[in-house]
C-alpha cells in the first residue's frame, strides 16, 4: 500500500469531525472520497497532512509511519495536496507560486524540464508566468495550484474539492487531466469531493463520508449502481 490511514480521528475542541476513518490508497490507483459539506473530508487531509494533529489512528505513507512526523516531514516524503479553495500566493507571481512547490525537496528533479511538461499542461501559465497570482480567474488559479502541487513530481498527490466554484466545463476538463495523469504517469491520486457523480466516474474505488464515519466504500462502478449513494449522492 502506498497509504494506509487506519482509525483517523480529528477533533477542533469539542467539535468531532472525523471517528474513526480508515482507508488505504495502492500505488498508481485513484481513489476518491466523496461526501457532503461538513462530513469531514477537509479534516481527513488536515489529519494526513499534520496540519491539525490526530486524536487517533495512524498514517502510513509507503511503510513509513508519518503519524510522529510534521507536516514539513509528510510533504518532503512525497504527498503535495490542492488545498480547497486554490489558496495560492495572491501576491507572489505565477512562476514563484510554483516554486514554493519545490522549497524544500529533497529528491532531484529536472527543473526546466518538469515546468516544460507543467506549461504544456497549462499554457496559460506560461503566459501569465510573470503576473501576480491574483490576476488570474478562479479556474485558472485552481490550475496553478495543481501545478504547483505536481511541480515536484510527488509519489502522491491529493486534491480537496477542486470541482467547487468552477464551471461544468471546466470540472470536466480538471477531472479530465486527472485522469489522464493517473492513466499516463501512473500517478496516484487522492480525490475528495462532494461531485459525487463527476469523482465516481475516474476513479477505481471509493469510500463515502458522512458525518465523520465512512459509510461505504468500494469499487467506484458499483457504488454509481448502489440505490443508497445513488438516492443520496447522484440525484436519482
Ligand atoms: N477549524 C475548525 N474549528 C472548528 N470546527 C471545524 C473546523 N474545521 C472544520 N470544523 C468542523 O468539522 C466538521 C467537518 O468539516 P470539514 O471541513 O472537514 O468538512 P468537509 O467535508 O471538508 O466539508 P466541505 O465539503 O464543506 O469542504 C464540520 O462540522 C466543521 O464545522
Ligand atoms: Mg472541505
């Protein structure tokens, strides 16, 4: 297994968002989890990422257990996430937003070659490479983070709600490339979501949330099938 997350519980105070969450992620699959606002996706990453500590359960990341570890730690061993929401440097530029993807890293890297590959991807920051991040639109700011979080060609890569505040074409053309990156580079890729319809259909598996416990899980064809996601999650 390349993660293995096993009991997750995340607590704020008295505020319990996630009771006992356990999942696991195999080398080159994309897998998702999907659930409604407040099911405790967000705090799920929180937990794996070290940004909020872990009342329980353990992370481990290619045998490693990354529980003890900071979140500086858990980057450096080769997870990069897409926050909810983008959240890149407002101020910095387009090309000094990616390079905060690489501060740090340990494992070499073809620089010039990896932002060849990214501008092909993204052309738009190509173009804009000299502009402050904040001049770009919504889904062009979602592609810089994506961009940055793959910069430093991480072994895992997890994205938090990268559908929200974009348009239909647009999420089409977002999960499009992650599909395509995990087809083509074998790149393993954690989804969390709450389109539940638009992650269901690139994925291999999934597990859905609801209030901080994982409901279901299984191959992403048969919970499209299954009358409970279906009646709840897709609209039918
Ligand atoms: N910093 C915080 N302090 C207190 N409560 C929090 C905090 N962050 C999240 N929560 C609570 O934890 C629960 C889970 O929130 P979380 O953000 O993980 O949900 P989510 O599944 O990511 O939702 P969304 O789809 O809206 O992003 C919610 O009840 C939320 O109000
Ligand atoms: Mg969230």
């Amino acid at each position: 297994m390349l993660l293995e997350a096993s009991g997750l519980h995340v607590a704020y105070g008295d505020v319990r968002a996630v009771n006992g969450v356990s999942f696991a992620l195999e080398e080159g699959e994309l897998v998702s989890i999907i659930g409604a606002n407040g099911a405790g996706k967000t705090s799920i990453l929180n937990g794996i990422m070290g940004i909020v500590p872990l009342r329980e359960g353990q992370i481990r990341f290619q045998g490693e257990d990354l529980t003890p570890l900071p979140a500086y730690r858990r980057a450096r061993a080769g997870i990069r996430i897409v926050p909810e929401r983008a959240r890149v440097f407002p101020r910095l530029s387009v090309y000094e937003n990616l390079m905060t993807g690489v501060y740090g890293l340990k494992n070499k890297i073809d620089l010039p070659r990896r932002l060849d590959w990214l501008y092909g991807l993204f052309p738009i920051l190509k173009e804009r490479n000299r502009q402050p991040a904040a001049t770009l639109s919504g889904g062009e700011q979602q592609q810089l983070a994506i961009a940055r979080a793959l910069v430093s060609d991480p072994k895992l890569l997890i994205v938090d709600e990268v559908s929200m505040g974009l348009m239909p074409k647009l999420v089409d053309q977002v999960f499009d490339l992650l599909a395509r990156l995990n087809r083509e580079q074998g790149l393993s890729i954690l989804l969390v979501e709450q389109n539940a319809m638009a992650s269901l259909a690139i994925s291999r598996r999934a597990y859905v949330l609801e209030t901080g416990v994982c409901v279901h899980s299984g191959p992403a064809a048969e919970l499209m099938e299954d009358p409970k996601v279906k009646a709840v999650y897709l609209g039918h």
